[in-house]
C-alpha cells in the first residue's frame, strides 16, 4: 500500500513506460480494406471517406508496389451492368477480385490478400444473398453460391477468404467447398459477430452496395445483443473458422473483449467506414490530433483482444510508426 507502493515509479520516464508496455500497435497486425472497380485506369474517390479511393485493378497494382501496408482485404465493386438478381459476377474466373489477386500477387507476391465473400455488391437488389419469389434471403440456397465464389478466390491466390454475408452455416459450406476444391490450405476470417449497425453508412457509399428495399437486419446482428455475438462467433469456430472478426470496432470493444475470453482463436476487428468517417472529420474541424487519436483509438481495439484490426487508417499509421 502508498506510501510503499507508488504506481507511478513505472510512469516516470518514456524508457520505462515502453518496458512495461502491455499491448502496442504494429504494422503487421493492420489490415487494409481496399475497394477495386473493373475495366482500367479508374479511380474514383469516396465522398463519403476522405481519403479512400475506389481503383481499377491496374491502379491498385500499382498502388500495392509503393504501399507500407502489408495486408488487404479487397471488396468488388462491379457496374451497375454488372449486377443481376443472383450476384453471378462474383462467380466469374475473370472477375474483379480474382483479377485483383492475380494482379496484386505478381507485383507483391508478400502481400497477404483477404478476400470479401459476399453477394451484396454484386446483386442488384443489394441483399447479402439469393431471394426466394417472396423476396426473403434464402439462406440454404446462398451457401453453395457463396462457397464456389470463395473457392474461384482461392484457385486466384488469394491467401485468405473472409464471407461477410451473415448467412447460417456460411463458415461450413466455405469450408466443405475449399477442401473439395483442393484449398484445403485456405483459411476462413469469418465476420462472426457482424452487427446490423449504422456506422456502415459510407462503406455501402464506396462499395455501392446498399439494399435495393427493406434492410439487413434479419441476418445481421441486433446491436443490443451480446450474449447472441458470443453464441453466433462460437458457431462459426465450431464450423471451421480460423479466424473470428467483431465488425463494428470501437463501438463494441465490450463483445470483442468476452469473446477474446472465449475463443483461443485469432481475433481480427473492423474500425469500420463510419467509425473512420467520424475521425477523419472531427480531425479536419480541428476538435483533435488525428495522428494521437488514430494511434489511441487502434491501441485500444488492441487492448479489448484483436490481435488485427482493420482500418482505412493503415497506411497512414504505418507512416506514423515508422516515423
């Protein structure tokens, strides 16, 4: 007890207070979302998202060869021509991830690649899955569709796949549809506790997916619920993940938190658009140091037990470290 014990003899100097750092933030534990448009020489910046910019897959080779980031997880973001009721785009050899792969694996073959799994940017009514006649998501008939678009990521290269669309039994029918494909190798970062959350405003702006009627809530998570997060990220690991994601971050650093107490899994977290959005305008209106904020805001989706998290932020911070 004070007078004995003073907290504060491990806070007196910077030298001491790196020693007895407990958590800390590195490059390697950023992940990169990146949104890649078809055809070439395109780039078109997101109103919404100072700073993010939609590119071709040409342009985005390019940006990968002088990029400080070291893992992406790309998002497709077809034409409106593009787009039918199934999402069949996704399915294409020559679509637009498995040309990012391709591409961004021949100009940085250390690059990890994740790759989104997920119908909504490529149907156009914008729901995550196919529809019955009744114009519900038709959850079993999405799995084979969403199994056959992870595996077409993998025979690209891609280093990890990540389904998003919030389907039950989407890990299991990724899984049986890798190993079947021989990428048994592949891993699964499954979006297990995927919160229907306003904070996905702007991405839905840059990836052009928003729903055509009604909303995602019959599939994605109520944000009250805690205990269903846990039970729903628990399935996933049961089905074969390898890695887990709490999506959104920093409004929900309590649900990362339990489930870091109940997975021995890897833990990945998404600062998603609007959380982003959020800093990047109160920085620009003079309210703080983005550089302090961004770098304390990471620290502690840490802290909370994301062994990764994804950022728009991660090229930038990966300056900032380097400094």
């Amino acid at each position: 007890m004070y007078p004995q014990t003073r907290m504060r003899r491990l806070r007196r100097s910077e030298g001491l207070r790196r020693l007895a750092q407990e958590t800390g933030v590195r490059p390697e534990s950023l992940i990169l979302p990146a949104f890649v448009l078809s055809g070439k020489g395109r780039a078109e910046p997101v109103r919404s998202m100072p700073g993010v910019v939609r590119l071709s897959v040409d342009l985005l080779a390019e940006r990968a060869e002088r990029s400080q980031a070291s893992a992406l997880l790309l998002f497709g973001v077809p034409g409106s021509g593009e787009k039918d009721a199934t999402g069949s785009a996704a399915l294409r050899d020559d679509g637009i991830i498995p040309s990012a792969v391709r591409a961004l694996k021949s100009v940085r073959p250390d690059l990890t690649l994740i790759t989104d799994v997920c119908l909504c940017a490529y149907t156009e009514h914008g729901h995550c899955g196919l529809l019955t006649k009744s114009g519900e998501v038709d959850n079993d008939a999405t799995l084979s569709v969403l199994g056959r678009v992870a595996a077409g990521h993998a025979a690209a290269g891609a280093d990890m796949v990540a389904p998003s669309a919030m389907m039950d039994g989407q890990v299991g029918a990724l899984r049986a549809s890798l190993d079947n494909s021989g990428k048994s190798e592949t891993p699964i970062m499954a979006y297990a506790a995927k919160f229907a959350s306003s904070f996905y405003g702007p991405f839905r702006d840059a990836a052009q997916s928003a729903p055509g009627f009604g909303d995602r809530r019959a599939y994605q998570l109520p944000p009250g619920n805690r205990r269903e997060a846990i039970r729903d990220a628990l399935l996933d690991e049961a089905e074969g993940a390898d890695w887990l994601m709490v999506k959104p971050a920093m409004a929900y650093l309590d649900v990362l938190a339990e489930l870091r107490g109940a997975t021995r899994l890897p833990l990945a977290a998404y600062q998603v658009s609007g959380e982003y959005a959020m800093l990047k305008h109160a920085a620009a209106a003079g309210a703080f140091s983005e550089r302090d904020v961004v770098l304390e805001a990471i620290l502690c989706i840490r802290r909370a037990g994301a062994d990764a998290v994804v950022t728009y932020y991660a090229e930038e911070v990966c300056k900032w470290l380097a400094e």
